[in-house]
C-alpha cells in the first residue's frame, strides 16, 4: 500500500533540504576549523600568512608572501581592515580557504573557513523530531509602541549581543499562555530564540531560532516550532552566537524542529 505524503510533511520536507543544503556548504558554518582572537602585538598562526594584530578599531595583517587576497587584489605590506561590529567579517582568501575578520563586542578575531574541514567532509543531516501539527500553533503579535533593544550573552563568554526586539507574541500551549520576544521586523522578518525544556538534553542549549511570517491585520500569527533551527553555534566551536534572553525561556518541553548535532554539548 503506498504511504500518502501530506501537504504539511512535503513542506517540512522542503525545509530540511534547505536546510541540509545551508549546512553544507563549502565555505558555510561547518567549514570552520578556527576562531583566532587578536591582540595588540602582531602574532601569526598556524598555517595562516602573514602577522595579524588589532587596535580599538582596526585590524592589521603584515605579508609579503603573495599568498593573501582580499577584493581580488594580492596583499602586500600592512593592509588596514576594518569589519563591522556584529557584522559578517571581511573575507580574505589564501588559496581555498578563507579568512573572515570579525568583530564581536570590542574584540577582533579571524575565523577560518576550509572546504576541507573534517566536521563538514563528516556532515550528512541535522537532527530533527518527526514533524507532528500539534506543534503548529496560532500566536498573537503585540508590537512595541517603540522598539527597543535586548541584550543578551554569547556562547563566547565575555562577548553581548545587542537585538532590536520589536514586540510580542502570545500563545498557549498546554493550557498554559506563554508570551515571547519578538526579534526583527515585519519588513526584513520576525524571528525567536528561545530555549525550553528539552534545551540541552536533546536540542542545543543555548537557543534555537523560529522564523515567523508575517502577522495578518489582527495580529494573528502561525508559530511552527516544527521549523526550530539550530544556530551555527550547534554546529561548531567557532561561532559567536547569542544565547536565548531571560523572557523566552519557556519550562516546557518542545518537542519539534531540529536536534543538538553535537550530542551532549551544553551552552
């Protein structure tokens, strides 16, 4: 007898293609193989041209090797680069590989992108609970009056992030109301991170990520907790990223979306 796939499943379906193929990408989240933080005097690093230090604004590579690109152009002498607070980092090439220059709360660093790196060559899927509509819930999208900003730690201890929260939403789940913040904005996209009872025990401890779309005139609004995505800290060491504020840690377990990839691993 041949199984009949649901709307809802080939959707969910979709979405777990996409997000394999985020995954694997050979130069995304999984190619990373280190996160170097910069200081004040010029120090190299293993298998990486050139010298490399940072002020309170910029950073400062030193080579004369030929083997560094950044915009195409070969560098030479001491290149300046300057990358946006919070921002994606400036790329410079050597060979296939690429070095990103980051900067996080103050502090610069070099993050290393390898095609060649082990956890991506070892990646197949991201682990996720069977998909069940019992976790597509409707919520209510209650917007600030103004909108204000969240901070929030970082899996890098001493590192903040600093979140435009633009509202609410309400919903219940078990008879109970829980209320969240909203992060983002109905023009560019409205997300969560939140944390909840299954938080490091069988999905990553330090948030996961729920995408909303967009609320209808009354505020209305569709939560499927089955598209809870990991963030890129589940996946590696060397990313930065933030934890789940106070407000949207819910006691509950939520038994849906995607799994820690990385078994025991805490926030």
């Amino acid at each position: 007898m041949t199984a009949t796939v649901t709307e809802f499943e080939q959707q969910w379906a979709t979405w777990r293609s996409e997000r394999a193929a985020w995954a694997s990408q050979p130069l995304g989240w999984l190619s990373l193989t280190a996160l170097n933080w910069l200081g004040r005097t010029g120090e190299t690093f293993e298998d990486l041209p050139g010298s490399w230090r940072a002020d309170a604004q910029n950073v400062y590579v030193t080579d004369e090797s030929g083997a560094l690109r950044f915009n195409g152009a070969v560098l030479t002498g001491v290149t300046t680069l300057t990358p946006g607070e919070g921002a994606p980092g400036l790329e410079v090439h050597t060979g296939d590989r690429i070095i990103e220059v980051i900067r996080r709360s103050g502090q610069f660093a070099l993050r290393v992108h390898d095609p060649a790196a082990p956890a991506l060559a070892a990646f197949t899927a991201i682990p996720a609970f069977a998909p069940d509509p019992r976790w597509v819930l409707t919520g209510r999208f209650t917007p600030f009056e103004v909108a204000r900003v969240v901070t929030t730690g970082a899996v890098v201890a001493g590192l903040e992030h600093h979140h435009v929260a633009t509202g609410t939403v309400t919903f219940e789940l078990d008879g109970a109301e829980h209320s969240l913040v909203v992060f983002g904005n109905q023009t560019s996209g409205l997300h969560l991170l939140f944390t909840d009872g299954t938080s490091g025990v069988s999905t990553y401890g330090g948030a996961r990520r729920l995408d909303l779309p967009r609320p209808a005139a009354d505020g209305t609004v569709l939560l499927d907790f089955n598209r809870a995505a990991n963030l890129p800290c589940a996946f590696t060491d060397y990313a930065t990223c933030p934890i789940a504020p106070a407000e949207n840690r819910l006691g509950t377990e939520i038994t849906a979306g995607e799994q820690d990839p990385r078994k025991g691993q805490q926030a």
